[in-house]
C-alpha cells in the first residue's frame, strides 16, 4: 500500500521541493519514481482521490497492449505495479487534491497553489494527460438518482456484476470491451446502440457478433422505472419507428464517451506555448518557460505517438533533463544498474 504523507500545515507552506509532478496517471507515477531514482525531493498531486488518473478510474478492467513485457495487463494491474514500481525510490504523493496556479518566482522558482495548501518548487512536471474528464451522461428523467446503485458509468470490479443481468448502453470500442469483459461473469450482458453498425474495431465487433451478448440495434433509450424488486426496465424506441421494447435488467452501464480538457491549466500563472490545445514541448520535454516539463498525452512536438508506452519513455527524458539542470555539477546514473535500489 502506498504511503502517504501527513504533515503540519506550518511545514507544508514552507516546504520547497526540487521537483513538484502536477498529475498522477501513468506517466506522472513513472516520473516519479524517477525522481526518486536520481535522489531528488519530490512531490506528486493528484486531483483524484487515488493514483492512476484516467487509466485507474476509467479502464481498471480494461486490457491494455502497447506496454512493452506486459502484454494484456489490465489498467488496474499496471496502476498496482507502479505503485509498487514507486515504493523502490518513493517521493511525497498527495491526492485528493488539485491544483489551483502555478507561478514562477524571480529567482526561477515556482510556487504551486493547489485547493488544500501552498508549496514551492525547483521544477515542475506537468502530466495531467487530456485534463479533467466527465462521463457523458444519459439524458433521462431520474437517471441521476440511479447513479451509483442500479446505473454506472464506471467499471471498477467487474466480479461486481457477477450473475446480473447488464444492459451496455453505447456503441464503440470501450462499450464493446465492457461487455465482453462482463461476459464471462454477468447472467446476461445486452449491448444497446442507436445504430445498427457498431463505432468498434471490426476485430473487437466481430468478437462480439460471437460472443452470447444480446444485440440490440437500432433502438435508442427513452424511459427508466425502477421496478419493486429494484431491476429497471428500459424503454427502448427503435429508431425511425414508432415501435417501443423494454428491457428489463438489474444494471444498467452507461458508456457514450467522455469529455476531457485542460481548461485549468489557463487558470495558471504560465503562459505557455500550446498547439491544438495541447501543450508545446522540445526533445527534454521541456516547455517555452524554464523549468516547467509536460510529458504525456497532453503534449505535443514532432512524431507524437500518444501511447502509454510513450510517455514512458517522456518521463524519465524529462527527469534526467531537468536533474541535470538543477545539480549540473552532480553525476547521474543513467540506467536503473547504477542507481540505488536496495531491493
């Protein structure tokens, strides 16, 4: 379990780190434990509640490929690695916690203003992905007050599913990956979309045209009721028809996308260099202001591919560029086999 750090609020607002990692997804983890590699006093926020950003709140069940030696780990499977990854050379992680401006001071130094306290900093890491993402939500009376009971916008354990009937509503490749993720452990899984092809890979949709999940296309939501032994019973219109069906479940697994944008980050005292809304870097993944990095899928430069596997590479570029620049008298080990790790 990794350990958290609790300190006096007197400390807090003096405290001066060399390095503050704004963001706690894949990419921010990895760079933190890179941080601790070379020796260096850092800090990780993150506005979540817990580490693994998108990827852990989003995808926990969900198999992830392009990670090299890892073939078909799981979102939740890698956030649990890397936490892990992490307690080799740990840093100060604060969670729950977001960060308000960021301003560069005089001598070089940032102050960074989060909701909870105030802090300085040498450097800062900027990993907040595709910023702050909200769940597209079904557009119906009362499906509000079935949040968090009978209907979901998240899968974190799908064995919470385990012998229920599930209705998928949506019809892209995350929709689709849900149910036959369910598949295997719900009563029955029914996936309904608005149209009758389905938005996935043909790989994943023909999977699915094999799988014993029940099709139900084109038909479009209209009206939830809660029935007297807690199921919903769907009311379903096909499109371009009058017709109505109903299908009754005891979850309901909203997937149609989610919006995603790094509004905050014009709420900060730094002004910099972006392109298509993505943040500007060079090849040591350091921006238009000195001392300030961006790794991840919200940065852009020549050849961006945006892959998990990516910002792994990002993240330790940016580390070691910016430790060079803070200790540039101070020799640093380059591979993991000259490091410290005494584990």
């Amino acid at each position: 379990m990794l350990q958290l750090n609790v300190m006096r609020e007197e400390d807090i607002m003096t405290e001066k780190y060399d390095v503050t990692i704004i963001g706690g997804g894949p990419a921010g983890m990895f760079a933190a434990f890179y941080c601790g590699l070379h020796e260096l006093n850092a800090q990780l926020i993150e506005s979540l509640p817990q580490l693994g950003g998108q990827v852990g709140a989003l995808y926990p069940e969900k198999k992830i490929w392009d990670v090299a030696g890892m073939p078909g780990v799981t979102g939740r499977q890698l956030v649990d690695s890397l936490k892990k990854q992490m307690q080799v050379a740990p840093v100060k992680v604060f969670t729950d916690e977001t960060v308000k401006d960021v301003v560069k001071e005089d001598d070089g130094s940032f102050v960074i203003k989060s909701d909870q306290r105030t802090s300085r900093s040498r450097a800062v890491v900027i990993a907040l992905g595709n910023g702050a993402f909200q769940p597209r939500k079904l557009a119906l009376p009362d499906a509000d007050q079935l949040e968090g009971h009978q209907l979901h916008y998240f899968v974190t354990h799908k064995d919470a599913f385990a012998g229920q009937r599930v209705a998928v509503l949506g019809g892209g490749d995350s929709a689709i990956d849900i149910a036959l993720m369910l598949e295997p452990v719900a009563k029955q899984v029914s996936i309904v979309h608005r149209r009758d092809q389905f938005r996935g890979l043909e790989h994943t949709v023909t999977k699915l045209k094999e799988s014993s999940v029940k099709l139900m296309t084109p038909y479009l939501p209209r009206k939830l009721t809660v029935q007297d032994d807690e199921s919903v019973t769907l009311d379903l219109k096909k499109m371009h028809t009058d017709e109505i069906d109903q299908l009754n479940v005891d979850q309901v697994i909203v997937n149609y996308g989610f919006t995603s944008n790094n509004a905050a980050l014009n709420q900060w005292s730094l002004d910099l260099d972006s392109q298509r809304n993505m943040i500007k870097v060079d090849s040591t993944m350091e921006t238009n202001i000195d001392g300030v990095y961006a790794i991840g899928d919200g940065v852009i430069y020549p050849g961006k591919v945006a892959l998990i596997a990516t910002a792994f590479g990002e993240a330790p570029t940016a580390i070691t560029s910016l430790a060079k620049q803070l200790y540039p008298h101070k020799r640093m080990a380059m591979h993991s086999s000259s490091m410290k790790i005494n584990r």
